[in-house]
C-alpha cells in the first residue's frame, strides 16, 4: 500500500497530532484529530464509542454510536486475540449502525488500546472513507467540560456487503516467516522490555507502545514518533505485542506519520507458541 502528501480534509488536526496522511487504493484518510476539532464537527461525522454499553449508558458524546471494541476480538484457529471472522465482524457493525462510506471518528475512555485496534478493525473490514482517531478519548473530552450525553441513541442498520476487506493492514505467520530476512522490511516489538527480553521475533527492534504518549497521555507528533522508531527507512513496517491490541496503537501512529506500516495480528500469542518460529532472548535484535 502506498502513501500520498497529506491532503485537506474535513477535521483540521491540531498542531501537536501527528500528520494525516491518504491511502491512495482505498482513499481512506487516517488522521488524529483533537478534542476541539471533534467539537466543531459533531454533526458532519460518524462518532463511535468503543466502550463497553454499560460505560456508554453512563455518558457518551453527542449522538455516538456505541460498539464493544472488544467483540471485534476473538478466539481464531486457537490464537487468542484475533480479530474475528469477517462475517462475524460485519454483523457486528451493521447491527451498531456504523456505515463504511462516512467520515468516521472512533474514541474511548482515553488513548488505549480498544480505541486504535477499533480504528484498525474498522478499516481491515472495508471502512471506504475517512478514518479518525479523537486524541485524549472521554477522558479528554470531560477534562475540558464539554458536553456528554446519556441519551439512548438508536442506531440504523448498516450496510457492509459492497466493502472488502483491506489485506494491506495485516500480516500473518506466513508472511512473517517470508520476511524475517527481507532489508526492506522493519520489524517492531511494542511489549514491555521484559517480555521482549523474554523472547522476541528475529530482527525486531524494542518500542514499548506507551512511549508514544506524552506526559499527559496525549499521542506524541509524529516526528517525535519517527525518531522514537529510528526514523525507518524501510517501505514496510511490521508491528506486533502478546495479542495485537497495543502493537494497533503503534500501528496506528505509524501510519499516520506517513509509513506503510502492517499489523502481525498473530503477534506473540501465536509465535511464541509455536515450537517451529525462530525466538531470539536478550536486549538486542
């Protein structure tokens, strides 16, 4: 998949998020956006809440949508974690209301896991437009006393049927195995350093997923994400965790500063488990 320029778009980020940048074949625009620009746009986007429905009752933005990030999450051919079959996947988000063809901003309680690995899911199934991330989540949103709302909101059942699934965003064990010696192709481990030092994939560097925060729980620019990376120069980047929930953050912060960045959704769940995959121990490579 390759990368343009930024393009204009409907939510201008904020000067400290990271850049937008536009997937040419499926014209999705990835972007963080602020709490502020997420304000001034309530009635032009697709907002979605991927918090629990007993956390969305309790209060929600302004006509959010609401779906349980973690359905979108299962047990697949015995690896935990995974994301679900597509099927399955598209019930799910038909049933919520979620319409692929909208511009869209997914947000939880604060920048987790959930809310990146929802945004990831969402496109890995056919979302066919623009796909933002709200920085700061709930959490960020209260802090500056805007309004939520418990109002039940009734969602419209959605169509996914002329979407595809976007197989650029994702990486299996196979192609893993393929790639371990490939000079064009960047691997990154965002676990602690314990687990990493634990047992890592060959070749891959060390990036714990939450150095990509700042001291206020803010996602860092995305120079300072580049650097955090040593500025990769490879035209694919690989990241994984235990289960692929934390590596969707990195993911994600990668690829909106402008790298084609995949997701090795099996991650160590299913390498570390697997007797026949090479394992390296220690703080290096």
């Amino acid at each position: 998949m390759k990368h343009i320029a930024p393009a204009l778009v409907l939510l201008a980020a904020c000067t400290s998020s990271p850049e937008q940048e536009e997937i040419v074949d499926d014209v999705i625009v990835w972007e963080v956006v602020s709490t502020a620009d997420v304000a001034s746009q309530l009635d032009t986007v697709q907002l979605v809440d991927v918090r629990s429905a007993s956390a969305y009752d309790r209060g929600h933005l302004p006509g959010a949508l609401n779906i349980d990030g973690e359905a979108l999450r299962g047990n697949v051919g015995g690896v935990r974690g995974q994301a679900v079959a597509r099927a399955e996947a598209l019930q799910l988000l038909e049933s919520a209301g979620i319409e692929p063809g909208l511009t869209t901003v997914v947000y939880g309680d604060e920048n987790d896991t959930t809310t990146a690995r929802t945004l990831w899911s969402l496109g890995l199934y056919g979302a066919e437009d623009s796909l933002r991330l709200m920085d700061g989540g709930l959490a960020q949103w209260e802090d500056e006393g805007r309004e939520v709302s418990d109002a039940a909101v009734t969602p419209t059942a959605s169509s996914w049927a002329e979407t595809t699934a976007d197989d650029f965003l994702v990486v299996d064990k196979a192609w893993v195995l393929e790639h371990l010696e490939d000079a064009d192709v960047a691997f990154f481990d965002v676990r602690s350093s314990g687990e990493y030092e634990g047992g890592h994939i060959p070749g891959a560097q060390n990036v714990e997923w939450t150095r990509n925060l700042d001291s206020d729980g803010l996602f860092l620019p995305s120079s300072d994400t580049l650097d955090l990376h040593s500025n990769p120069t490879q035209p694919t980047v690989v990241v994984y965790c235990q289960s692929g929930a934390r590596a969707s953050v990195s993911w994600a912060l990668l690829d909106f500063a402008g790298l084609d960045v995949r997701l090795y959704d099996g991650s160590w769940n299913e390498w570390g488990e697997d007797p026949e995959t090479p394992k390296n121990e220690g703080a290096t490579p």
